[in-house]
C-alpha cells in the first residue's frame, strides 16, 4: 500500500504533534507554517504548565485528553532528556464563599482520575506554600512545569528523522480540496499536493479551516495574557504553582503564580482583548484582526455579557499596582517593587455566534480535512492525546 502523504499546517506543538503520530503510522507527513521557526506563538508564549486535569467537565474531550496527555508528555520528556518538574499546584480558596466552587473542582478531579489529590486546610495549605494564605486550598502534587518549545524542537526532529519535512515560511493562502487529492498553495505560489490535511493553526486556525471549506464559526477571538516575573531575590516567595478558584463563566484560570522550569517564578496572565492575533505588545495593532473581531456576529453578545469583567481585565493591565493587588489576595507578602513586566502571550479563544466561550477542544472535519478549531489550555498538555484522537479520525474515516 502506498503511503499517504499528509499535510499538517501548523508547527506549535500541537502540529508537530500531529505529524510525529502519523509518522510513526507510515503515513508521509509534511508540516506547513508560515514562520521561520516552530512554537512561535502559542506554543512559545504559554505558561510551561502541565495540566493534571482538575477543571475540566468529566467525559469531555478536555477532561478524556489532558489525563491521557500528561502521561504522554512525561513519557516523552523523560525519553529525550528534557524538563519535566513535578512541582506540584494548589488551588487557593480565598474565602469561604470560594469554598464550593473549590469542592467542585476537587469532584470533577476525582471523577477524572488526578491522582494524589489532598483537601488541605488554612495550616495545611501554609505547609506546601509558606507564603499563600487562604481558608483551604485543594493540592494536586502531580502538576508539573515543563519547557513546551524544547519539546515541540523535539518532535520537529523526530518528525525529520522520520523521513518527514517541516516547511517554514510556508503561509497557506489557498486550499482546494478535490475528491481525491488536497492542494495547498502558499503565499509565493508554490503548490503542494496531499491526499489528506490536518489544519492545527491556532491563532489562525478558523481561516485556514475557512480556506479549506468549513463553516465560519467558531471564529478566533484573540486575548492578550499579560505577565509580570519577580525578581530572582524573591523567588522563594513560591514553591510550586499557585491558582485561584477559577471563575466557572470562564474558560481562563485567573492571575496565578507559575514557576518556571528556569527557576523563574510569573504571575499572571489576566485576559485582555487583543487588537491583533499575534499581538503581543499593547502598541500592537491589525486593523484586519480588528475588524474580523468586531464584525463577527458573537462579538457583541460576548460583550454585552462579559463587559464588566472586560473593564476589570483592562484595569489590571494598565494598572500595575491593580495587577499587582490581585495576586497579593493569596501571597500577602508581594509588593509592588518584587515584579518586573515579562513576555505576554495570545489565547487563540473560539467564540460561537452566539458569543459562547468555547470551552472544550472542537475538531471537525471537511471531506479530506480534519480541522483542529479549538484547543487553548490545556492544548499543549494534551497535545500527544490530541494527535492520537486526530490520527485515528484522519486514517480510519
């Protein structure tokens, strides 16, 4: 049987992902982006978390492919010799009216099969993190920090060493889908062709999915998550991962303290809306990102039921002192002077029209292209489950 040639447009994690799994299927794999090297956005801007599954709705494709992912992940950074730092995370109820959102998390947790989960009191939460404070806190001890973009240079090699060719400074501009064949143009013209295609592009993911025939929506709303790093002398401020009780309208955790597998330590990021989908830096503007955003139909409705939140995400970004304050509600000794701004990173976030958040991973698939239209946090844990579910829809449909 010949093997089929497959074209998987995206070179984050999750693309790379993607193309290793078929490569060790036989299929003949050629990753497309349009940037001169992998992970340059998402996957090179996120947090460093591995996710253990605690939020995540049971029996959801978030819930089913974080558990699978993080194990494949561990596996595979302990193959290729790469970071993987279980620092363990705590989940910090402030009040006690954070209590019962705090138990649904520890029930949607159990119920996804994190293990080791402990329900730590005020004494209790002091013990793991010396310097949080809360009224109890719920302690997933297997979360763990790694570095995403080494892994994502990982899979490109194994991807290569397999016979197969990941295209830089390819940008897909056009895709004609044929009964038998896929072919893919870029923007200096040149085409290629494939029997199949697997579109992971991220912030650009529902107009390469457009150019491949799919539906408008869910369209990409892009969120700027800004962070701030402290300083090296006040690092011990923070042992592992802290979080706040999540807000439950909302696909985003909230400001929280991640350390870094450099021994660095972030907070953040809030959620703000960018004016640009690889926007970066406040100043960063693309009048045509703006006017998709705008003009999509569930724009409005998203902001008419979200704008005080909306304001509230602005304050924090203008206002250090605000962003600051925030985080200080669960480590007290934070001040102002112990932070220095950090690089900030763009959610790719779905939103239906309808303004619906999207919150679980969505994949479809048009004839011979199978569309990857969402998958934020915890999309890079999960990504080796992911390219599993994905290569099974794409060689046995």
């Amino acid at each position: 049987m010949t093997e089929p040639r497959i074209g998987v447009v995206g070179a984050g994690i999750l693309g790379l992902a993607v193309a290793h799994r078929l490569g060790r299927l036989g299929a003949q794999v050629t990753v497309l982006d349009k940037e001169d090297r992998v992970a340059a956005h998402q996957t090179g801007h996120n947090s460093g978390v591995a996710h253990a599954g605690l939020y995540y709705q049971p029996g959801s494709l978030k819930a089913r492919l974080c558990r699978r992912g993080i194990g494949l992940l561990e596996r595979f950074c302990a193959e290729h010799d790469l970071p993987y730092d279980e620092c363990g995370k705590l989940v910090v109820a402030r009040t006690e009216a954070e209590l019962p959102p705090l138990r649904e998390i520890r029930r949607r947790a159990t119920e996804n099969g994190v293990p080791d989960l402990r329900w730590l009191s005020a004494a209790g939460l002091h013990e793991v993190e010396p310097h949080a404070t809360g009224v109890a806190a719920l302690h997933s001890p297997r979360s763990a920090i790694v570095d995403f973009p080494a892994v994502t240079r990982a899979l490109a090699a194994e991807v290569a060493a397999a016979g197969g060719s990941v295209r830089l400074g390819f940008e897909v501009v056009r895709i004609v889908p044929t009964d038998s064949e896929v072919v893919v143009t870029s923007s200096r013209q040149e085409a290629l062709t494939f029997d199949l295609l697997v579109v992971c592009a991220g912030l650009q993911s529902d107009r390469v999915a457009r150019l491949a025939g799919d539906t408008d929506g869910p369209a990409i709303v892009p969120f700027r998550g800004e962070y701030y790093r402290l300083v090296p002398a006040r690092t011990s401020l923070v042992r592992g991962l802290i979080y706040p009780v999540p807000d439950p309208r909302y696909p985003f955790l909230g400001v929280h303290f991640t350390r870094r597998v450099d021994g660095g330590v972030d907070i953040g990021p809030n959620a703000v809306l960018a004016l640009a989908r690889e926007g970066y830096r406040r100043r960063d503007l693309r009048p045509r990102d703006v006017w998709e955003t705008l003009s999509w139909p569930g724009f409005r409705p998203l902001m008419r039921r979200h704008w005080r939140t909306g304001l509230k995400e602005l304050y924090g970004s203008v206002s250090k002192r605000a962003f600051v304050a925030e985080a200080r509600s669960f480590v007290p000794d934070l001040t102002v002077a112990d932070v220095v701004p950090a690089p900030a990173g763009v959610r790719a976030q779905a939103v239906d029209r309808d303004g619906s958040l999207v919150d679980d991973f969505r994949i479809g698939r048009v004839g011979r292209v199978v569309t990857v239209r969402n998958a934020p946090s915890p999309g890079a844990t999960s990504a080796l489950a992911i390219a599993e579910y994905v290569a099974d829809r794409v060689l046995t449909e």
